[in-house]
C-alpha cells in the first residue's frame, strides 16, 4: 500500500512542468475518451487495437486480457489471475519476502473473518472502510446468529491476539506479516489490478518497546516498498508523508511511495507504510512491563503493498503493440523463434535451438523455444511483443551457417546480430542494459511532469495539464478540503458539466499525494497557494486514481 539509485524523491520541478497534448480535455472530461476514439486503422482483432495515447481505458483492458494476465469474472471487480501476471507477482513476493526478513520479520497466517465486535473496536479505523466491508449473513439456508465480517485490512483481527502474546519488554518486538487477499467491496468502478472488490497483498504487523524502534521500521519498509517499484518493476516512485487528511484512519502518521502515470496525468499511491503510535494498544489494551518494572503500551506499525503494483508497471512501461517487461520480472526473458523455410533441415534447426536454449539457462536466463508449426514466425513475433517477453531471438537457416542469432529488443526494437559463441554473456548483459535504461527512461518521463507553483491560476492550469504539481502549502486539513472542491468545481465548468459520477473510478478533484522528503527549500515567508497564510512545506498534488 534503500530504493533504485537514490531516485525515491520528487525531481527539482520545472517552473513549466509539461503540457501534455490533450491532457486538459482528458482531465476536464473526467469520464475518459468516446468510444471507439484512439482505435487503429486496419487492426487486427487478435492484437491490441487501440493507442495508449489515445484510448487509455480500452488499451489498458486490451493489454491485460490480450497478453493473458487476467480474464474476467462473473462477479464484478473480481479477476483471474493467470499464469502470466501470477509469476509477476511471486517474483515481486519472493523480492519483498527476503527483504522484510532481514530486519526479522517473520510470515504468519490470520483469519479472513472478523466478527463485528471486534471489528468496531477501533472507531476511527474502521470508519473509513466501514462502506467497503463485506458481511456474511447466511450459512446455507438459515441466517447467522450475528453477521461476521470479510477482512478489509487485520488490524481488528491481529491485535486481540498480540494482547494476548505481549507481556513483558522481552517479548517485544513481535514482527508478523501475511501474505494474503483482502475484500473491500466498493462500488465505484473496477479497474483490473488498480480498483478491485479482492486484491492479493501482504500486510506487516509489528510491535515495538519504544517509538524510536518503530519509527526506524516505517521508513525501512518504506525504501523496501521503493525497491520493489524501481529495482524490480523499472518504475520511479517519490517517497514522502501523507498529511492528516490522508493518513491511515487510526494512527498516528503514514508514509508513501507514489507513482505517476504520464499516460493519464495522474498520480497512484504505490504502497504504505504505516506508524500506528500507541491508538491501538491502547483500543486493544496491549500493555507489557518495561525493564523499569513499569507498564507501557507497545508502538506499533502496519504496512502493505498490494497487486495494485502489476497495473502501475503495465501502464508506465506498455506500449501500442501491448506489455512491455523488465528483466527482472518478466516469466520469460527470451523466446527463440526458428525461421523455418524450405530445404532447410528442420530437424537440425531445433536442435540448435535446443542447445542455445539450454546455454541460456546454464547463464540463468529465463528462455522458450517457440517451435509451435501451426504459426508463422511473423505471427509469434507479434504474439511475444503482446505479451512483453524482453528478448527475441530469431534463428533462421542463414544465421545458422553464419553462427549467430538476431536478437531482437522489446523496449526500443533495436537488432542485433550476435555470434552464438557469446550469446549467453551477451544476452544476460543487455537484460541487465535493459532493466537499468527502462527505470531511466520512466524517470526522465515522469520527472518532464513534475512542476511547481506558488499561485491558484498557476496550479489549476499545471493540474490541467496532466502534471503533478509541487506547491507552499500552510499544512492546514481545511484548505485541503478547498483545494479538493475548487478544482474539481473549476473542471466541471471548464467541460460544461454540472456533475460528476459518484460511481467514476477516477476524480476531477485534486488531491495532496504526500509532502516529498526530497525537496527544495522553502524560504522563510513564503505564502501557501491557496490560503496566503505562510507555508509550512511543500507539497505534491496531483489528480490520482
């Protein structure tokens, strides 16, 4: 809910940022392009047959299903997961779960169900999701004695039994995580992997002797978060704090890394790491005698990062012919494809590609031989760019009596022609070129969209232009809520409309994503954009999904 090369925080913003083309009228518009805008001409049904500049939503859709990430369900804002995007997600897993392991965590398992009791514990937490949770009423034909609760997050669940667990400073600290599906049943409109009814995620739960300890772990897990986005998936993310207006409902503080999406102009909440203070030990009475003899109460921390990851890495790094892969994540790093023709010795052919394939593996890539002969080689070439393998290799009969391979880039299409004798070295080189050159890319690219302002005229027309917006800002909870209403007031004039629908998965309101911890200082006296009161920090606004 340690990063990639120190990026983790906002740019030094350009007093311009950037105009994208068409960004106001899609922000303005709310409800996304028309039907059938951005279609292609002459596309095949089988390829993705829309432009991610033109028809985000529908490419979007297209990209996920076309390249078997996910099919639709029967029940709204559910997904299949298939192979192809569940491989994705064991790889960020198996990631994160080393990680998390070296500060001593350890991984346990909670029940799914929450009676409400307990569920209405924590007032103030359970508010904020009390409109998503889902009830069980009925055990087959009859009702049940009281209904009880899917988990929406386990706060409720867990912490009864760390009262339980917790009695003395040397118990502490207790550090659990689970990884496992969460239902939140909202009725705004789903999105595969970004807004879902169930989504998989692990959530970390700990529980700390003193404040300093815990405060050290938020932010740990925050630069764990950041790697996985910028190590793993090549995304640049901007690591910072919430304010009080959109901090975890029940602690006492909340930290964020934030993603943008130069395709939509908007920003997306990449995951969180939460400092819980003391609020639940105290609603749970958890309380342990210290090394003073005395009694106190725990500091504790939650923290999650959920699937919402795969929709983040598709929409930043895809492309019109469909997925684009990092390395480091992608199921496949390689697809051979031989080149058969006639009086060429098939048989030998695929023996050679046999043995490439198994050179690869020995040199630890990730490597198929496509060598299906119901499919042209033009047809597999299009079907591996749709689902975004990092590397072809095409191996006809002339490169066979030369001893090289084509290979082939997905991320800029370039080709070249590499003897076989150094193909495994070569080939592991530029995975590594690759993954390296994707996150840089989608650095310059997002930070082109980070701008700064320090008037509301400035800002609404750098909002309108699809950018993320860096403004002074008083820190005040009331002016937030202005900022929210105005800009989405000002939208809607600005397309005509008088309303917006409660139902749209995404808002023309614009909201505070965090307050960067890398950013520019902040001369004394300098007023806030939208009260004129004297700012207290700066702050990174954006529309967001």
């Amino acid at each position: 809910n340690g990063g990639g090369g120190g990026g983790g925080g906002a740019a030094k913003p350009k007093e311009g940022g950037k105009a994208k083309e068409g960004g106001k009228a899609k922000a303005a518009g709310g409800g996304g392009p028309t039907k059938g805008a951005g279609k292609k001409e002459n596309a095949s049904e089988k390829g993705i047959e829309y432009t991610k500049a033109g028809n985000l939503p529908k490419w979007y859709e297209q990209v996920i299903v076309k390249s078997e990430m996910i099919e639709f369900y029967d029940i709204s804002g559910c997904y299949i997961l298939r192979p192809w995007s569940f491989s994705i997600w064991e790889a960020i897993k198996d990631f994160l779960d080393a990680k998390i392991k070296t500060i001593g965590v350890t991984n346990c398992y909670f029940p799914m169900f929450v009676s409400e009791a307990k569920l209405q514990a924590e007032k103030d937490h359970i508010e904020d999701f009390a409109p998503e949770v889902a009830w069980v009423t009925k055990s087959g034909d009859g009702d049940l004695n009281e209904p009880i609760a899917i988990r929406p997050t386990s706060e409720t669940i867990m912490y009864p039994a760390f009262r339980s667990w917790i009695h003395s400073h040397r118990d502490l600290p207790i550090k659990l995580n689970q990884w496992c599906n969460v239902v939140r049943w909202e009725f705004k409109h789903p999105t595969p992997f970004l807004r879902t009814r169930e989504f998989l995620w692990q959530e970390g739960h700990t529980a700390h002797a003193t404040k300093e300890e815990a405060d050290v772990e938020v932010l740990q897990i925050l630069e764990f978060y950041a790697a996985v986005y910028e190590e793993l998936l090549a995304v640049p993310v901007i690591k910072g704090r919430k304010t009080e207006k959109e901090k975890f409902a029940g602690g006492d503080y909340t930290t964020t890394v934030e993603a943008f999406i130069p395709a939509a102009g908007r920003a997306i909440q990449g995951a969180t790491s939460h400092g819980l203070g003391q609020n639940f030990g105290k609603m749970f009475r958890i309380e342990f005698e210290g090394a003073d003899g005395k009694k106190a109460i725990p500091w504790q921390n939650s923290w999650g990062l959920t699937t919402r990851t795969l929709g983040v890495m598709v929409m930043v790094h895809g492309d019109d012919k469909g997925l684009v892969l990092p390395p480091r994540v992608a199921p496949l790093q390689a697809v051979i494809v031989p080149i058969t023709m006639k009086d060429v010795d098939e048989g030998a052919q695929l023996k050679t590609c046999g043995e490439i394939a198994a050179a690869l593996r020995e040199a630890g890539v990730r490597v198929h031989v496509d060598d299906r002969s119901n499919y042209n080689p033009g047809w597999k070439y299009s079907y591996w760019e749709l689902k975004g393998v990092p590397l072809r290799l095409e191996l006809g009969p002339k490169d066979m009596a030369k001893q090289q391979i084509r290979v082939v880039r997905r991320d800029t299409n370039d080709k070249e022609d590499v003897p076989l004798s150094i193909l495994p070295q070569k080939a592991a080189l530029l995975l590594v070129q690759m993954q390296h050159e994707m996150l840089a890319r989608a650095r310059q690219t997002r930070d082109s969209y980070v701008a700064q302002a320090l008037t509301w005229e400035d800002f609404m027309a750098k909002i309108g232009a699809g950018n993320l917006v860096l403004t002074p800002y008083c820190n005040e909870k009331e002016f937030e809520e202005l900022v929210k209403k105005r800009s989405k007031e000002e939208a809607l004039a600005a397309a005509g409309e008088e309303a917006e629908d409660d139902r749209a998965a995404i808002s023309l309101a614009v909201k505070t994503l965090c307050i960067p911890y890398e950013a520019p200082p902040l001369p004394d006296g300098t007023p806030c954009f939208i009260s004129g009161k004297p700012a207290v920090c700066w702050t990174l606004w954006g529309r967001s999904y």
